[in-house]
C-alpha cells in the first residue's frame, strides 16, 4: 500500500499496559514524525527521525518510546500512561532535510488512543 | 518562542461568499508557511505553501512578515471546501513543523 499507513486505528489500553503504535511508509522517505493531537489544541510534535536517526525530542515525557528500525517504520511504544495521553497520534514523513524536501508532510490517518 | 495562531475555530459562510481563514505567526527566524486541510474521513494534506506562490482549488495566501500574517483566502466559497484548515510553520530546514489549533469551514448551501 502506498502512503503513510498508521497502526491499529484504535487503542484503549490501561494506565499499567503496554502496547505499541505503529507507521510505515512506502513512499521513499527518509524522515518520519509523531505528532500528538488533543481536543482543541494544536498538533505538537513530539519527535523526528531521519535517516533513522532522532533529530528532535519535543520534551517528550519517558513513557513514550519512539524506535525508528528503518527509514520505512516508526514505533510509538507506550507505558505507564495517563489518562490525560488520551488523543489521536498522527505519524508522517517527508523527505529529509537538504534533499528533495519541498516542505510537505504525508500524513497517516493516526492512531486514536484511550488510556482508562 | 516559536507559535502559530488560528483566532476562529469555525467559519461559516454561503456558498458563492469570499473567505478568509487567519493565521498569525510568531517565529525568531524567516519562516516557511503552510495551509494543510483535512476533508471529512480523509488525511491531513497539505493545501499550498508560500514560497510556490500558487493557487490551489482557488485559494490562495500572502505572507505578510510585517503583520506576521499568513491568512488563506478564496473569493468564491464551494460547499467542497468544508473542512478543517490548519496554519503551520517551518524553519528554512523543514525539519520541524508547528500547526495551529484548526479552523474548521463550512460552507453553506
């Protein structure tokens, strides 16, 4: 499939549980994003990759754990969250800084997570 | 500090009427600005940016540095325009993007 394509769609998970998002891209990026989206708030930016390689933590608290294997895949693993982590986890890519990067981000259709 | 700001939430007007969606900026730097639209059940996708100085599906935005605004405009409101618009900024690397919270337009019969 080609573009950005976000795992599973929805999560409810308990504060003590641990489960992972997922994003891969099919589209010859070389950097990927996660991107957090609150109620009525605007989308913060919560880390970037590129070549694999973490260029940005956006003052992230430790219970998120972002794995980039390969330029293809993006892992959000989360543990221990609030309730509060509560929202729609958006994943992207581009191409990386000083290449073809025109500034346009390729969105996935996010990740809606629910912390009880 | 770097932030983008979208003073409407929602915006309402008739199909035929001109629109406008504000967006104002703060950056310490030259940014690079961006509209990106979501349709209903659709991805976020990125509408235009202003250093192409294009015209897409009819709207089209200035960037003015001294009012450090970048507002999106059309003359002529299509009910197919109803969607969620969001404002975003980048630095001359493309390496970090900030959105805005959202205006959602909607396009009356």
């Amino acid at each position: 499939e080609t573009g950005v394509t976000q795992t599973p769609r929805h999560l409810v998970m308990g504060m003590t549980n641990k489960k992972s998002l997922k994003c891969e891209q099919h589209l010859g990026h070389n950097a990927m994003y996660w991107y957090k989206q609150s109620a009525k708030k605007p989308l913060e930016l919560m880390f970037v990759y590129n070549f694999k390689e973490q260029t940005e933590n956006n003052s992230v608290p430790s219970r998120f754990s972002p794995e980039c294997p390969n330029s293809s895949h993006l892992f959000l693993h989360l543990h221990t969250l609030q309730p509060e982590d509560s929202a729609l986890y958006l994943c992207a890519s581009s191409h990386p800084v000083g290449t073809k990067n025109t500034g346009e981000l390729f969105f996935g259709e996010g990740s809606r997570l629910t912390v009880l | 500090a770097q932030r983008v700001t979208q003073p409407e939430k929602l915006l309402s007007v008739f199909k035929g009427a001109p629109v406008e969606l504000k967006c104002n900026y703060s950056y310490s730097g030259s940014p690079e600005l961006f509209w990106y639209v979501q349709y209903s059940r659709q991805r976020l996708q990125l509408l235009l940016r202003h250093i192409s100085r294009e015209s897409i599906k009819g709207f089209t935005a200035d960037l003015n540095k001294g009012e450090t605004s970048f507002h999106l405009k059309k003359p002529f409101a299509q009910e197919e325009d109803s969607a969620m618009y969001y404002c975003a900024l980048s630095g001359h690397n493309f390496n970090k993007f900030y959105f805005g919270s959202g205006t959602k337009l909607n396009v009356k019969p």
